[in-house]
C-alpha cells in the first residue's frame, strides 16, 4: 500500500482504485452531460416526424390578390381589409408573378423618395415569389420559409393558381411548438436585405 494512504487511514487496495473511480466518474459526468445536451435537441427532431399536417390545413384560404398594374393605395387598403401584411401580384390565369409587403411599400417607395399614389404593385412587389403548394407537409414548408426567411408564402393548388397563404402566425398557432419556436428563430435573424424575395 502507498506510505501516504496507510498513514491517511485508507485501506488495502483502495489507494489503487482511487485514481480508476475518480476517472470513471469524470467519464460518467461527461456522458450525462453529452445525454443532456442531445435531449435538449432531440424535441425538435422528434416533434418534425411528429408532424404530418400538410399546408392546406393550417392556411389561410381567405386571400386578397392583386394585378401587377393595382395601385399601391388598393393594395394598402386591402391589407387593412384583409388585416395582413402581404398581397400576392397575380396574373390573369391567378398564377402568382410577385408579392407586395407592407415592407415592400416602406423600403422600395417611401424610402426612396417614390409618390406611393402614383406607384403600382409592379413598381415595389418581390420576385420571384417563393410559394408552397397546398398538399406539402407542413415540415417541408417551415423548412421553405426559414431557407428563404420569410414569415408569409403564397400557397399554389394543382394549377399554379393561389388558393391560399401560409404565415408564421399559421405556423405559431397550429403546429408542434418547437416547429413553431425553431421558424421564428430563423425568419428572426438579420437580413442585409431591404426586403426579402417573397415578402417578410
């Protein structure tokens, strides 16, 4: 036995475990902590394949579109109608061509000094628009809308045409809370960008 251990009372054999116990409980800390780290992620993943809502049962079907010739003051009134933030420019055949955001009208007109009575939805709207088409599960449409980092996207039917439009609000109230918290994180993060493809 070691002089040190006999005299601190230890006994036989002890003095040799020590250092082993000492060293598996480092290696016990350092997985439980590796476990906890890995559940705080796991509710994200486990809630994505929780979920198998498609887009066309959180959208909002009650949609107001535009033409890319709409004067800027119809479209304001209309989102004060509507009470949303963001108008899809469509053509004659319903297909969308852009979309025109509240921010849109802020940062491409008023701040650059552009007459909003004078201007139309071609003269501020973001293209090319980023759209969802109804029957995409809702996980490929967050996942959409974070790469792209816009809070609303216009939902296309079979046709082309819009039958609808997804927000993070929709999200916000209807899907698994982390999807929600995970798409706010990231359609929150800074953008260089006065105004984003698709409207933010």
């Amino acid at each position: 036995m070691n002089p040190q251990a006999r005299e601190r009372g230890i006994p036989a054999g002890i003095g040799v475990a020590l250092p082993l116990l000492l060293a598996g409980s480092a290696m016990t800390a350092w997985l439980y902590a590796s476990r906890r780290e890995g559940s705080r992620r796991e509710p994200r993943a486990e809630a994505r394949r929780r979920t198998t809502r498609r887009v066309r049962d959180v959208m909002s079907t009650a949609t107001a579109c535009c033409r890319p010739e709409t004067p800027i003051r119809e479209i304001a009134e209309s989102m004060v109608a509507h009470d949303c933030g963001e108008i899809p420019v469509c053509d004659e055949a319903g297909k969308p061509v852009g979309v025109v955001t509240d921010r849109d009208i802020v940062c491409r007109l008023l701040a650059k000094g552009h007459d909003p009575y004078a201007a139309t939805a071609k003269d501020c709207m973001s293209r090319p628009v980023v759209t969802c088409p109804a029957d995409t599960s809702l996980d490929e449409c967050v996942q959409l809308m974070e790469r792209h980092q816009v809070r609303r996207a216009p939902v296309i039917d079979r046709t082309g045409a819009v039958c609808g439009i997804v927000s993070q609000a929709d999200v916000t109230r209807k899907a698994p809370p982390e999807v929600a918290a995970e798409l706010v994180e990231r359609v929150s993060e800074p953008n260089v960008f006065a105004s984003a493809v698709g409207g933010r």
